[in-house]
C-alpha cells in the first residue's frame, strides 16, 4: 500500500516525461542553437508525440523554464517560513537554500541552460523576467515583515544579486562545490564589505 502522500504512477510518468523532453531540449539547444531547433526535433528526441510535448509545455521557451513555478513556490514558502524577527538577508538566505535544494542535482543540466540562455536575446530576457518575479515575491515577504516598500525593494535587489552571483559562480566553475556552499561564500563576502 502506498503512502497518501506518495505521487501516484501517472504523476511518476508525467515527471520522467518532463524530464525526458527537457533534457532533450536543452541538449539540443546547446548543440545546435535555440533557433534551429524545432519542437518536432525535439519530440523526437524525447521519443513522444509532439501532442504529448504541447500538453506538458505552451510553447518552446517553456522547456527551458520548466521549473520556474516549482522554485517559485519552494522559495515563497522558505522566505514565509523564516523565523519572525530574523534579518532581512537571512529571510532571502532561507528562500536561495530552497531554491538551491531543487537546483543542486541539475547541475549539468543547468550549464547546457545557462549557454543556450547567454546565447539567445529572447531567452535572455525571459531569464531578467524570471528574476524580477523572485525580487518581488522577496519584497512582498520584507513588507509583510513591516519593512517599507524602498527598503524591501533595495534588500531584495542586494540579495537576489548576491544569489545570482552565487549560481553563475556554481555554474561556471566546477571547483566551486555546491550551491550551497557558493551561497554561503558570497554571502561572508557581503557580509565582510565595509563601506568606511
């Protein structure tokens, strides 16, 4: 018997299927770049019928952004469960570790993604969109701790920077270790900067 919070077969199968397609994409992307890739190459690949692909993604871009409502949702919940009273930067510390708990065994995957990004202005700009949307929810979260919208805006903007600087860091050199610990060296970094 399984458990009740156990993903049934059918989610198991919709989240290999995912996985397949995103894969597929992203190699390909990188190989052979975003634009000349089509959703039927990469149907293909993924060894599904491009119905199947167009049910679990609206359009192209999409398998690049597969996961952006799963980080979303794992760092509003990791800012929202910080412990009342706590600095501002250790709320956006709590919702990076989320966010690197997901990010962390897609490692490779993660690197064939950033090159297809860098290379390709549209994909680019969704990217700044994506980490417009993580400042604000670390707004939202620093104004419901009482905090002004111009403070809140100025520390979200600090820390989701410092994130940032953190997972290029991750992504572009392998001897960094984990996100994890690159969140935390840019983090002493911050924190050792004196301004006199």
């Amino acid at each position: 018997m399984s458990r009740p919070d156990a993903p049934t077969l059918r989610e198991v199968k919709r989240r290999r299927t995912r996985e397949a397609i995103v894969a597929a994409a992203t190699n390909l992307f990188d190989e052979y770049g975003y634009d000349a890739v089509t959703v039927a190459a990469v149907a293909e690949a993924a060894e599904v019928g491009q119905r199947t692909l167009y049910r679990h993604f609206a359009d192209k871009e999409d398998f690049l952004f597969a996961e952006d409502d799963a980080l979303h949702d794992a760092m509003t919940r990791a800012a929202a469960s910080a412990p009342p009273g706590c600095t501002p930067l250790a709320v956006i510390s709590c919702a990076a570790r989320a966010a690197a708990d997901l990010l962390e065994p897609d490692r490779e995957m993660l690197v064939r993604r950033a090159r297809v990004i860098a290379r390709t202005p549209a994909l680019r700009a969704r990217e700044g969109l994506k980490h417009d949307a993580l400042q604000r929810l670390v707004v939202a979260e620093l104004e419901s701790r009482g905090y002004s919208r111009e403070r809140a805006r100025l520390i979200a903007g600090i820390g989701i920077a410092c994130v940032g600087e953190a997972l290029t860091r991750w992504l572009e050199d392998l001897d960094v270790g984990t996100l994890t610990e690159a969140l935390d060296a840019v983090e002493a970094e911050v924190c050792s900067l004196n301004p006199a």
